[in-house]
C-alpha cells in the first residue's frame, strides 16, 4: 500500500483529529508521494463532476465549510484537472475564470492537512441533480450561441448604473427600463422559436444562497425566477437554488437577481445606518424582515407587471402556456420530490416598513417581465 493510499485509509473516513494528524504525518515524511497525492485529488473532483456537481458548486461549498486557503487549494485542483479536457460545458469557462488558481503553501505538516481536510469533503459530495453534462460526457441540451446578444448587453448595462447610483429615483428608473427590456427579450425569443419550431428544451443552472438571511434571499430569487417563467428550488444543505427554465429566461434571471440582492442590500445598509442613530441595537431582526419584506413586495410587483407586459401580446400567449409546461416537466423530472419550507415571519416592523419601501424603489413605474411566484 502506497503512502497516499494509507494517508487517505487513515484520514477520509474518521472525524478525529489524530486519523487527520496520522495522514498528514505519513505524507509530510514522504515527498515522493506529492505527484500521486495530486492525482487522487484529481479524482475526486472527477468523481464530483460525474454526480453533478460543477465547479463553482465546489468552491462554494468549499469556502462555506472549510477555510479560505482550502478554496485556494480546490481552485488549483480544479484548474489542473480541467485542462485535460478538449471541450468544456457551457458555462464552465465562466466558472473557471473565477477562480483564484494561485495555489496555497506551508509547511509539509500543515499543507498535508489542510489537503486531507479537503479530500474528506470532496469524498463525501452526494449525487445531486445535474444542470448540464458532465466533461466529456454528451450534452443534456444545446449550449447557448456564443457571445451576448445586444439586448443583453444594454440591460445589464443599465443594471449597472442601477446599483452604481446613489439616487433611489435613478435607480428605479434604470431597474424598470431594465424590466422593461427584459420583457421583451423574453417574448422575442419565445416568438422567434415558434416560428422557426425550435426543438429547444428547458435548460437549468445553479445560484448560490449565501448565509446570513439565506431564506430571504430564496424567496427573492424565487420571485425573480417565476418572474421570468422559471422555476426555482432552494437546496438549503448546499447553498444553491437550482432554476430551471430556457436559456434566454435563465440569462435574465442571473443578472436580475443579482443587482435586485446589489440594490436590496446597499437599501438595507443605509436604512439600519439611519435605525443605529437613532439607538436601535437590534440589527439580525431589522436584517431579516428587512429582506423579507423586499422580497415579498418585489414578487407582488413583478407579478402585476408581469401580467401587463404578457398582455400586450396575447397572440403568444399559446407559446408561452407551452413554454410554461416544458419548463415544469422538466423541474418535476429533476426534483420529483420537493417539499415546502415554512418561513419564519417578520418580527421587526421597522425592518419590514424600510424593506417594502426598497423594494418599492428597486421596481415600478413600466411594464416588467415574465410572470411571478406563489
């Protein structure tokens, strides 16, 4: 038995400390087993991509569970084992070029422990549902056309300036002209494959819900998903919610719900700011029901505003009822057994009060997109 080999018998599979330390002895002793070490992690990750996870779901559980040289170490890993192949998946490229591949060092004591704690978590990721094909494994779906569509590009640029301004006006302005656009760009594309009979299918990707608040943020990216006739569903163990729906939608849905958590959050900040002068102490219920709020307010809109943009339209209203099955036989397929979470209410009126009023400012004043929650 090699030294890997006893190291990874004596460490992976036992919770004390003095397997981890009896692993990472044998391997400090041992530089000749650095090459091989590298490999087995190599495996790992292989082992990880095959039952679904990707490389961002890694890190991110990484950097939840561990600390953050561990996410150093995973993203050197991954960074390695990834260029052994020709072709990537969609959306990888993006992944990888996130990562921080710089690597970690320390002494061979250290070093060998912090790779032993990081292999016990890799060797004990679960099966999760995929979002895509594995590396060299056939594609789930068509990757999305290469490049962005200009529509796109205008809308996040104005999300951008959405988040950037210090002016709640602006941004209301910026943020319902940015709805506004997604609306559109949401029923061009449903109308362009209609006429064309496109045989594209559901598609489904992951987004991370970071602790603190992390069922508020749920629910705010549930909203934003029907919102765009997506569907959302909320991994809390691992920190992700996995939305479902066609490409064009999932694209909106990515940059939507990530300058409304932009905006909500800088609203949020000022708004206790304003509270702490005033002697308040209570900052963990003024967050949450501040979230809350936000995100209960902005479903109600966008629903509203939903049904006003669809309504201009009511030739596709067909395709979009189409549309709207694919995208919920596909989400069934994937989570045949979901379940519903009973959220804590709001206990800070405060919190609630300056949180509706965010959301108030984070969207009106046009038309908006898809369709919303329940």
């Amino acid at each position: 038995m090699s030294t890997v080999e006893r190291a990874l018998a004596a460490a992976l599979y036992a919770e004390e400390d003095t397997a981890l330390d009896t692993g990472a002895s044998l391997l400090a002793a041992d530089p000749g087993a650095d090459a091989e070490l590298a490999r087995r992690g190599e495996e790992f990750l292989r082992r990880a991509w095959q039952r679904g996870w990707q490389p961002a779901d890694v890190v991110r559980l990484v950097r939840r569970d561990l600390d953050e040289h561990h996410v150093r170490l995973v993203s050197r890993l991954i960074a390695a084992e990834t260029r052994a192949y020709e072709q990537l998946p969609p959306r990888w490229a993006a992944q990888l070029a996130g990562l921080d591949a710089t690597g970690w060092h320390a002494d061979r004591f250290s070093y060998a422990t912090a790779v032993l704690e990081l292999y016990r978590l890799l060797a004990r990721l679960p099966a999760i549902e995929p979002v895509g094909p594995a590396p060299g494994a056939s594609p789930l779906y068509a990757a999305p056309a290469h490049g962005e569509p200009r529509m796109l590009a205008r809308i996040r640029a104005l999300l951008a300036k959405a988040e950037a301004t210090g002016y709640p006006q602006e941004a209301e302005a910026l943020t319902a002209k940015a709805q506004e656009l997604m609306a559109r760009h949401s029923l061009d594309e449903a109308a362009l494959a209609a006429r064309t009979h496109s045989a594209e299918e559901p598609a489904a990707i992951r987004i991370g819900v970071d602790a603190p608040y992390e069922t508020a943020k749920a629910i705010l990216l549930d909203a934003v998903a029907a919102a765009n006739r997506c569907r959302a569903v909320w991994n809390e163990a691992f920190g992700f919610s996995t939305v479902v729906g066609f490409e064009p939608d999932l694209e909106v849905v990515e940059l939507l719900h990530t300058s409304l958590l932009v905006q909500g959050t800088g609203a949020m900040t000022k708004a206790e700011a304003e509270q702490r002068r005033g002697g308040r102490k209570r900052t963990k219920t003024f967050r949450q029901s501040f979230l809350l709020a936000y995100a209960h307010r902005l479903g109600d809109r966008l629903n509203a505003t939903s049904r006003r943009v669809t309504a201009e339209e009511p030739t596709l209203l067909p395709v979009l009822a189409a549309r709207d099955v694919a995208v919920t036989a596909r989400a069934d397929r994937m989570f045949p057994e979901t379940t519903t979470t009973r959220v804590r209410g709001a206990t800070d009126e405060a919190g609630w009060h300056h949180g509706t009023a965010a959301a108030d400012r984070a969207r009106t004043a046009h038309p908006d997109q898809g369709r919303l929650p329940s």
